[in-house]
C-alpha cells in the first residue's frame, strides 16, 4: 500500500513565518506566526532570529494537533544561495546551512530561515529535511548570458519554485508531461518573473532583483542604462537610493507611493486616467517580457501561464491576454502556491518519483 507521507513545510517572511502540514498533496493544516518589528528588534540579524522563529513554528504545531516527531520530512523555503545549475529537491547538507548562515546574499532575506529551520527539526526528530527550487536556479543556455559587456553576465534570480509549479500544474491539468512542453510563464507578485520553460528546463528568465524585465509593484524593471548613469552622476544618488528604486521603492510604489496594486487599480476603475496610463503600462512590460520569451522558444509555445498575486486580477490579466493571446493558449493560475510547491517536491522524494540533489 502506498504510504501517505507527511511533512511539515516552512516559508518564513520578514515579518511572518508561514507553515504547513500536510499529507501526500492534501494541506491538513496551514497557519502563520506574525512577528511584530518590536518582536524583531532585539535580534541584530536575520539568522539570529533561527530559534525564536524555531520555537514559534514547534508551539503553533502543536497547538494545532500535530507533532514534530510525526512527520516524515521537514521542508523550507531556500535563501540566496550560490547558483544552482539544475532545480529540484536539494537535501539540507552541512555545506547548505553553511552558506544559509554565512552567505551576505542569503542573509538579504529572511527565506534563508526555512532551510535553516527544516535542518534543525530534521537532525532533532531523525528525518530528512529539503529545499525545492530555490530562487538561485540557473538553468540558462550560456546564449542567455551574455551581455554587450564582457565583464558583464546576466544574473538569475527569480521565482523558480512557483514558476515550475504553475508549469507542472498546467501539465497535470492537460495530461502532458513537463520535460515535452514549451510554455511562457509570468509570475507576478510584488516581482516579476518571465521565463521560457521547454522540455523540463528555464532556458530564459527575467532577473528578478537587477532590474531586468517588466517594472513591477516595488521593481523599476528594466530603465535606460544612460538614465541610471545621469541618476549617479548628475543627480548625486546612491548606491542605496539606486538599489532602492531597483528593488523595493521603484514601480507602482514609485509613481503612487503604495505597493499595493489592488489600490492603483481600483483608483483607475474610478476613472483616475494617470492610475490607469500606469497600472497598463505594468501590463504592456509584462507582455513584451513574454513575446521575448516566445521568441527564445522559437514560436511554439504551447501556452502563456499568467501566476502569482497579481493574477487575481482581471484588469491586469485581460490587458495581457489581449496582447499575447496570438502566441498560444492563455492559462491563468492566481496565487503563489508556495507551501503547495514545496511539500510536492518532498513528497516526490519520499516516494521515490524523484532523486534529492547534493548541494
């Protein structure tokens, strides 16, 4: 008989810990730890916060109904790690939390926990503990490395894990198999990733944290060299206000000082015409991102799959599907499915469908 695996997942935030139990695919439980900055404040780093957050997870576990020593594998989110060359499943080894702890890019977000946690239940319960896809997955044809600067390549980092979830959701729901189609995904959350997905790999992708790509909620996306270059040079900004407007204080927060795109949208349902000239504006970027995409595909594309945040909306998706419909089928998967994606990738471990990685 086969067994039903049952694993914990892990996917902190800066200021929340999500968590989730689950049975095969089936969610028995999801639940949240919010963590308030006054919380936050007595710890100088993200990773010193490892056995607060630990303790937080392990008493809402139980409070719940469950226990630790019932599950057959822990799982967390990944930080910025070195890249990766191949996705998957990757077992939490010693040189893994090694870099989580000490690696300043993995120290950039609080992700970097999930890994941390899962291996920390895993050695006290005896279970193994994995990450899946994480967000330094490089895949990439060396083509699509190459800039007009010799020592200059473009960098990739972006949403593998909901990228390949929503592309094996679209398999699962069609009857195909992942590594036989070529599908266009945009993720679309407060980042944005397009990525060209065909016979099982992401040959191209978006940049999510350099500014490449479609301008997002928080994200400049892709601006004039030239412009970036007068900012500094003119204008006196820093390397700060620059990373800034890349990655945090650009796009709708920029031009409306919200990140929250359901307020822009709802201002330009109310007939504000610059609220709409914008909140358009991001869907024109997302779609010329995915024409880029279907020409790394050569054209055959057999769907265009619009995932994340943002997906719920339909202002946002139409304006989109009007414009790329005549590349292929338009799927629509709203959310990000993290926690979903996650357990599925430990539960092809468990099962045997799938081999787990060395880092």
């Amino acid at each position: 008989m086969k067994k039903d695996y049952r694993v914990l997942v892990i996917n902190p935030g800066s200021t929340s810990t999500k968590v989730g139990v689950y049975e095969g695919e089936t969610m028995l439980y999801e639940g949240v730890v919010r963590h308030s900055r006054d919380e936050l404040s007595p710890y100088p780093t993200i990773i010193s916060q490892k056995d607060m957050r630990l303790d937080l997870v392990k008493k809402l576990i139980e409070e719940n109904g469950y226990t630790l020593d019932e599950m057959d594998a822990f799982v967390g989110r990944g930080g910025i790690i070195r890249p990766l060359f191949h996705a998957g499943v990757y077992t939490i080894n010693d040189r893994l939390i090694d870099d989580l702890i000490n690696l300043p890019s993995a120290q950039r977000h609080a992700s970097a926990l999930g890994g941390i946690i899962a291996r920390g239940f895993g050695d006290a319960y005896g279970k193994p503990s994995f990450v899946v896809d994480p967000v330094t997955v490089d895949e990439r044809d060396e083509i699509a490395k190459v800039t007009g600067l010799p020592f200059v390549h473009r960098e990739c980092i972006f949403h593998c894990l909901n990228q390949k979830a929503a592309a094996r959701h679209y398999c699962k729901l069609n009857g195909r198999r992942y590594d036989e189609v070529s599908v266009v995904v945009a993720h679309m959350g407060g980042g944005i990733s397009v990525a060209a997905h065909k016979n099982g790999r992401i040959i191209d992708v978006t940049d999510t944290m350099s500014g490449e790509g479609p301008f997002t909620p928080e994200r400049c996306g892709a601006i004039s060299a030239k412009a970036v270059a007068e900012m500094i040079f003119d204008q006196g900004k820093t390397r700060a206000e620059i990373n800034g407007y890349i990655a945090g204080k650009g796009g709708l927060m920029a031009h409306f000082g919200t990140n929250s795109a359901l307020d822009v949208e709802r201002k330009a349902e109310a007939g504000d015409e610059h609220a709409k000239l914008i909140y358009d504006a991001m869907g024109y970027t997302i779609a010329k991102a995915v024409g880029e995409m279907a020409t790394v595909l050569s054209g055959k594309v057999d769907a265009v799959i619009l995932t994340g945040g943002l997906a719920y909306s339909k202002p946002l998706t139409d304006y989109i599907s009007e414009r790329v419909g005549f590349i292929a089928p338009i799927e629509c998967y709203p959310g990000e499915g993290e926690l979903s994606a996650l357990a599925a990738g430990a539960i092809r471990v468990l099962t045997g469908e799938e081999e787990p990685r060395e880092y």
